[in-house]
C-alpha cells in the first residue's frame, strides 16, 4: 500500500484511518524527515503518538511520555544501557544462543523465530533481573510468552489496532468478568494481568532483598534518583520492566529471524560471513567482546536486514499545534509519520533498494535521515546500542555452531504481528549439520 501511494502521490500523503478525526501525514523525504528529528518536542509529541500501547505498557512507559516527564526517565534509564555495561552481557547472549541451538533438531523444518524470541527473552530477563534460571522467574517467562503470542497474533493484533485507546480498559475489565471471560481477546487479558502482577511481585521483593552487590537493570533503576533526590515509584518501575521485557525481545528476535532469511537466500553472501565469523572467533566457536569489532560483516548483514525490512514501518510524533513539515501545513491533532519504509527503499537514496546487500554499511556511516530503524532525534530507541550488540553476538555465535538451509518448499512473505512485520510461518529453516 505505500508503495502504491508514494508513486501515485509522491513523499508526502495523507490518510484518513477510522476513529481518527485528524490525518496521519506520510513523509519520505530526507529533508522533511530532519524537520521532524530537530523540530520542537513540544509541538511534536511522540509519546502521544504512542497512545495505542497506553493499555499494555501502562502511562509511565517511556514510550508513552513526552516533555519533561520523558527527558527525566531517559536520564533514569540510561546508565544500565550504557557501553560498559552492555558489554558486560555479552557472555549471557552468547550462552543463551548456544543452549537453545543445542535443542535444535537436525534436517527437520524448524521455525526459527520462536527460537529467536527464546533466546532474546532469555537475554531481557538475565539483563534486567540479573537471573535467568531461577525457578521463581518461570511463571513470568511463561506468562510473558502466552501474553507475545496471543498479543500478536490475529486476534490481538485487530485488538491493539481496531480498539479506541480510551476504551481499552474497559474491554480489558470485560473480558476478566462474567460472560466477558469467554470472549475471544479474554486469554490476552489474563496473560498480561500474570505478568503484570508478577513483575510487581518481582519489584516488591527487590526493594525488600535490597540491591547491594547486584548490577541487574532492575537494581540500578531502583537506586536511580533524579536531579531532585527522588526515585522511581512502584508504578513507574512496573512500566518500564514491562516494556523492556516486551519491546526488548521481540523487536530484536524478528530482526535476528528477517536477517537469517536474507542470509538464506543469498548464498554467496552466506558464504562470505560465515567465512568471516570463521576466521575471527576461531575453531571454538565462542563470540567474545573482542570479536565484535572485527566483525564487520555480521554488523553490515543486521543494518541491511534493518534497511530492507524494518521492523517498525513508521515513527509517528502527534502534532500539539500547527506546524509545517515538508512545505505543508500539518493541523494540531493531526499524526506526522516519518516513514521508515519507505524512505529505506528509495532508489535515489539506496541503489537498486529491495536486492540484499550489506555492503552497503561496510566502512560507512548512513546519514540519519536516510536510515532510521530506531527513529530519530531525541527520541531515538534508548536500546538501539544494546539490540545491535546483541544481535551480533546471536547471529555470529549461531553462524559458528551450525551449517542452515531454507525449508523445502517454504515461501516466506512479511506478515503483520501486532505493531511489527515479520516473516510469515515463523521463518522455517532446516540444520543441515553441526559444525
């Protein structure tokens, strides 16, 4: 559909979407794509654009704030995310990857997005709990992948889209009582109401264990305290465990499957960063921090797959008054979309845009408004660093350990999953051998 609206209507649109008395303005040109980075985040609010995740993040996500309230939770949340300590995780990817490849069956079909999304999740919850295996942690585990995946699936996804923001709680409240527990949305409902109630359980018995020796995401954030001595309350702490959890598994385990997909289907490119991983991380196979640097075409397959199939296809800032964006003039209330999309698969901007080719990013930088798989300006994803570093760590350790085929007869095509575009039948691929 964007495709068609860009070459009938050019780089900038509008749509109409129901229930939505303003447009949603469409932007593919560079130039109105830095408007929007530099423009005034009082004028263009993101977290107000967020609204729709309002009902499964809560209020106090960072995703759903703006102006000062945003500015002093990103400065609360940075320092977990910041490079020395992300590095110190790499060993927990690394190991997490190679557990479940060490479950993989071999020359039978395997979906390997589910095994993505193991693997991530494993990551998210050592990252920010500073545990994984802990036996009390498998009730969340459990509650947080029905909640992924009846979340997106058919169903949750027209919930999420179809549902008036302000109605969502109510039909969260129908579907926990009476003939409301039958209704088909109901199964959602409880899976986000266990986790919600074990993270809090989670946060509770932290402040009462304290956080002494721990450096735990969770840890840090509970000795946090802002520019006037205050720390973050229960609620807040909630929120942002929730989209962490969320946003920091699946996200990363879509992209890790779409980059596998393109490896797949470009054979000499497969060769080429296999043969890489070979010669950096050696015979044993163990990605290590010292690796990633050298590693430069596994860093420029993940830019590629991020360019060619973002996961996200939009960034959306409400607009509070009237601005211009572009040359035109946007309405308060209306939606300006930074399209990801489409600007990704411009062909004055990117030669011959829909062909695989991660050379593209080897020895160069891309210019921010030429590519933006985390948005852009202020608000761009706080654990952009984070998901890359990871990502590298899986895809090389994956790539070490074991020899992958595309599934017989499987024709994978983007599918829509919730907010996010995925491949189609859980990216089906078969082990050949282990190596």
């Amino acid at each position: 559909m964007l495709d068609e609206l860009a070459a009938a209507y050019g780089t900038a649109f509008s749509l109409r979407i129901p229930r939505m008395p303003e447009p949603m303005v469409f932007f593919s040109d560079p130039a109105a794509i830095k408007e929007i980075w530099s423009s005034d985040p009082e004028t263009l609010r993101a977290g107000e654009a967020n609204i729709i995740l309002r009902a499964a993040l809560g209020p106090s996500s960072l995703l759903l704030l703006d102006g000062v309230e945003h500015l002093r939770e990103r400065r609360l949340m940075l320092p977990p995310f910041h490079g020395d300590r992300m590095r110190a995780y790499g060993a927990a990817m690394r190991d997490a990857t190679l557990r479940e490849v060490g479950r993989w069956p071999i020359g039978r079909t395997l979906p390997v997005h589910a095994s993505m999304q193991a693997i991530t999740l494993d990551v998210i919850m050592r990252t920010i709990f500073g545990v994984g295996d802990d036996p009390e942690l498998a009730p969340l585990r459990d509650a947080l992948v029905r909640w992924t995946t009846l979340g997106t699936s058919r169903v949750g996804t027209a919930l999420l889209l179809l549902t008036p923001p302000e109605y969502a709680q109510r039909v969260q409240a129908l579907a926990s009582r009476g003939v409301g527990r039958f209704l088909p949305w109901a199964p959602i409902v409880r899976a986000q109401r266990d986790a919600d109630r074990l993270v809090r359980d989670i946060i509770a018995q932290r402040r009462r264990d304290g956080t002494a020796g721990r450096d735990d995401v969770l840890s840090m954030l509970l000795d946090a305290r802002d520019e006037h001595g205050n720390a973050m309350t229960d609620d807040e702490l909630r929120d942002e465990m929730l989209t962490l959890l969320l946003a920091g598994h699946e996200t990363t385990a879509t992209t890790l499957a779409w980059a596998l997909h393109h490896l797949l289907a470009s054979p000499a490119w497969l060769a080429r960063v296999r043969a890489e991983v070979d010669e950096v991380v050696g015979v044993r196979g163990l990605v290590a921090s010292e690796h990633l640097e050298r590693l430069v075409l596994v860093d420029a397959t993940i830019k590629e797959t991020l360019r060619l199939t973002p996961i996200i296809p939009l960034v959306a800032r409400r607009v509070a008054r009237p601005t211009t964006i572009g040359g035109y003039a946007l309405p308060a209330n209306s939606i300006a979309c930074a399209s990801i999309y489409l600007v990704h698969h411009r062909a004055d901007l990117w030669s011959e845009p829909r062909r695989f080719d991660p050379s593209r990013f080897v020895g160069k930088k891309p210019d921010p408004t030429h590519y933006f798989p985390f948005g852009g300006g202020t608000r761009r994803c706080l654990g952009m660093a984070f998901a890359s570093y990871e990502m590298k760590v899986v895809l090389a350790s994956l790539l070490a350990h074991v020899d992958l085929a595309p599934a017989p007869g499987a024709r994978v095509r983007l599918v829509r999953r919730g907010i996010t575009l995925a491949p189609s039948g859980g990216m089906p691929l078969i082990v050949t051998r282990r190596r």
